[in-house]
C-alpha cells in the first residue's frame, strides 16, 4: 500500500528540520511542493531549499502542483473553506494516485506542524473517505509559529498557574480576550484583529515571517504599538506581496501564582 507521510517542516528556519523530519524526506519516494502563485514564490522556494539541503536520496524526486485559491467567504466561511477543502482533495488525490507507485511513498511539507491550524491532515481524510485510493498516513511533528514566536521574543508562552488560548482575528474579533486565559495566542488573523479589543492596556507579542531572514518582531502596550504594528505589517505585506504573522496578548497587572 501506498504510504504517505505529512512532515512538519518548521515555521521558516531550515534549522528547525527535525532529525526526524529530515529521515522522513529522504525515505519519500516524491516530495510535493505546492505553489501558491506568483506573490507566494518565496513560500515555494524555502521548501525547495530544504530540499536541496537534507535530501541525499538519489530516487527522490520533486512533484510541484498548484494549490487553488480560496473565495471570499460567502454565503458563509465554514462552506467556503469547505468548497476550497474539496478542491485541494481532489487535487491530493490525482497526485497519491498518479505519482505514488503501489509500494511507494511521497511526502508533503507542512508550514510549522501540520497537527496546528493546518488543514492538510483534514483534507487528506477527505481523500480516503472518498475510496479511490489507499494509503497509509505518518505524521511527523515539526516546530510551530507559536514557539517561534515565543523564541523570538525571548519568553515563555505561560504565567505560573495561568492558561493560553489559541485563537484566530476572526473569533478575537467575535468574542473579544477569554475571561480565563491570562494569554491569548492569535493566528490566522489578516485584518488587525487587536485594534477591535477596548483594553489598550494589554500587552501584545508580534511576529511576521518568523524563523526567516525577513523576521520582524513588535512588542509592547497595545495601545502604544497597535498602530506601529498595522503600518508595519501592511509595508511588508506590500513589499513581499504575502505575509505570514501571529502574536500572544497578555493581560495586564495578573501576578503570578508561586
């Protein structure tokens, strides 16, 4: 049977590649590359570079495919992402098929790991449930954006005692900072959700394109770098055409339990 395996490659670093990321590269028959268009080369580049950097088996080769892009959500987000899901899985599933040998494996490269707001593994159930191809699936887990972020400036993702929540701008925007948790990661978040928030006290944690060499991170009170934030995203958004950002939020004035 065919096996698959979904590897986590890190949030941008080459060094982030796992020694059990890099064992899984060179075990895979095919390596799928996705590209997401012109504005997202870059995206496509850093996993060719991983690639020319960890893989020394001499039978792997590389299969590059276009991802289609996502509507704007309407009538609803849930049945857009939906429509999208089922486009990528049939285009997963033409690849499994067409490009995997019955006794072969291939590999695809995840963004940070593909257990964490990712929707890979949830797209290729997508494909098995459907029937027409068998395959074995391995996960392989790799570093997240959170960490990184959390690396990057220098901190721990938690208080003593205290709770976090990972969220998206979406539900930030509906829902406002969880009563229960001192710290709030947000990712997925491409309109400033924190600008919504009416605390400008809370302390705000934020990283674009971490782990790369283009890493810009902000940190601060809301209410003195919100705007710093909003401006230098946009600019880098510009400049690069894609942006890739995430951020934790921390309440104000909580002690700390010893």
């Amino acid at each position: 049977m065919r096996k698959l395996l979904v590897i986590g490659i890190g949030a941008g670093n080459p060094d982030h590649m796992t020694v059990q990321a890099i064992s899984g590269l060179n075990r895979a028959d095919v390596l799928f590359i996705p590209d997401k268009g012109a504005d997202k080369t870059d995206l496509a580049e850093l996993r060719r570079g991983i690639c020319d950097r960890f893989v020394t088996n001499p039978k792997s080769r590389r299969v590059e495919f276009d991802v289609p892009v996502r509507a704007q959500p309407a009538p609803s987000y849930r049945s857009t992402v939906d429509d999208w899901h089922e486009a990528i899985a049939a285009i997963y599933e033409g690849l499994i098929r067409d490009e995997i040998a019955e006794d072969g494996c291939g590999a695809f490269l995840i963004w940070g790991d593909p257990s964490l707001y990712d929707s890979a593994l949830r797209i290729l159930e997508r494909v098995r449930l459907r029937g027409n191809v068998g395959f074995e699936l391995e996960v392989i887990p790799g570093i997240t954006a959170i960490q990184a972020l959390a690396a990057g400036h220098k901190m721990a993702l938690n208080r003593i005692g205290d709770s976090i929540l990972v969220t998206t701008g979406r539900k930030l925007t509906e829902e406002g900072l969880a009563e229960n948790a001192g710290s709030t990661v947000v990712m997925l978040d491409g309109k400033c959700a924190f600008n919504t928030l009416d605390d400008k006290d809370v302390t705000i944690h934020w990283g674009a394109y971490l782990g790369t060499p283009d890493e810009i991170l902000v940190s601060g009170r809301l209410g003195d770098v919100g705007a710093e934030i909003e401006r230098t995203r946009e600019e880098a958004r510009k400049k690069k055409g894609w942006i890739m950002d995430t951020y934790l939020l921390r309440k104000h004035g909580e002690p700390e339990e010893n």
